[in-house]
C-alpha cells in the first residue's frame, strides 16, 4: 500500500501535576498487565484490548450528549468525534476477530473486564473528564507501541503476514492483495489519531493548548457494514 499516514511512535504527553501522573501509572499498571497475560500473542491481545478501547468513546460521548441537553448548548463537534472513535474501535475488534479466534477464556474475561472498566469509566468521567481524556490519550500510546511490536514480529517472521481480512479491505479502502501487515500500520495510524485527540481534550480541558495537531487519520468507509 502507499500514501499511508506517518506515525510518530514515540509521541508521549509528558504528565502535569497529580491527575497526569495517576493516569500515567493507572496506564502502565494494565500495560504490565497485559504484557503478562499475552506475553507476545498480539492478534489475541487486540481482540480483548479493543473490547475495552471501545468503551471510552461511547461514555465521552454519552455524557456530553447528556450534558449539552441540560446546558442547552453546543458540543463543539466532541460528541461526534467521541462516537466516531468508539466505531473505529470496533471495527478494530471486528477485524482481529477474522485473524485471531478468541478462546472461551479470553471471551469470559471480556466480559468481566468490560463490566468493570465501563462502570469505573463512567465514574471517572463524571468526576474528572480531564483525567478521564488522559487516561485514553495514554491507553493510545502504549496502542501504537503495541501494534509497532506486532508489525516487528510480522516483519520478522515470527507472526504470519495473513491476507487482510474482507472487512478490514472495505473498511480502510484496501486493495484485494493487502496483508495483514498493511491492516496492523492502519490500525496502528487509527490509534495514533486517537493518542492526539484525546491528549488535546485533556488538555483542552486543563485550561492549556494541544501539544500538537492530531495525527493523520486512515481514510475509512463511509458505509459500516460486515463483509466476508
């Protein structure tokens, strides 16, 4: 594939203050982990990790809603951009699904660990939507350090280099012989955007500029629709 966007893999929001550094170490708690349970089975990692990384768009987005209802004012295109990233996340999920099958285990601890992660989100949200957008800005960037690592085992020879999936060719504009590689640096640009976005909401909420444009977004389908 060509023209896919640039990613900067080492772009890092460098904590402020109290609620910085707790969504900094709440962060790196998961990442550790992560990093035990899946150890180096990324395709099984994504799947249940974008279960959860679906979740925050759609509570953002909720609770904006909400909150423009009874203020009676303008979002300034949050909600939109919120839904759309809970979208993007699942179609992540839906993707992976087609190259790595989730064991039954791995099905019940998506559905505990969605549970939980919704419920605590939401409250966190409530309290604190600064932190809250924090916590997903670096949710993000462990995300493009994770898919950077599974596109070094690909290029390695250490994961296949499967055929992109029929859904993944449709959603992200694809052509017939794209891999699974050319998915995985589309997810991982996908993920980036996302990094950017909410870093710029945190901060935006803080009371101080973005540190820097968002990151270019793949171009995606208009249409979502399932296709094998």
């Amino acid at each position: 594939m060509s023209d896919l966007p640039y990613v900067d893999i080492n772009a890092h929001h460098q904590p402020r203050g109290l609620r910085d550094h707790i969504a900094f170490g709440f962060t790196k708690t998961l990442r550790f982990c992560a990093d035990t349970f899946f150890a180096k089975r990324y395709g099984h990692r994504a799947i249940v990790l974008e279960t959860v990384a679906a979740v925050p768009g759609m509570v953002g987005a909720t609770i904006n809603h909400l909150k423009c209802l009874r203020r009676m004012c303008d979002d300034n295109g949050w909600i939109r951009t919120l839904m759309e990233e809970a979208e993007n996340e699942r179609m992540h999920l839906m993707t992976f699904i087609e190259v790595a099958r989730p064991t039954l285990f791995e099905r019940l601890v998506i559905l505990a660990v969605q549970w939980v992660f919704y419920v605590a989100f939401f409250v966190l949200y409530l309290v604190s939507a600064r932190t809250a957008h924090r916590v997903v800005g670096y949710f993000e960037e462990e995300a493009v350090l994770s898919y950077t690592y599974y596109l070094k085992e690909i290029d390695e020879g250490r994961s296949p280099n499967l055929p992109a999936p029929a859904i993944a060719r449709h959603y992200w504009k694809m052509p017939d012989d794209a891999t699974l590689r050319d998915v995985v640096v589309v997810v991982r640009a996908d993920e980036a955007h996302h990094r950017d976005v909410n870093h710029g909401f945190a901060s935006e909420l803080a009371g101080i500029a973005p540190a820097a444009k968002p990151a270019p977004y793949p171009e995606h389908a208009s249409d979502i629709r399932m296709v094998r």
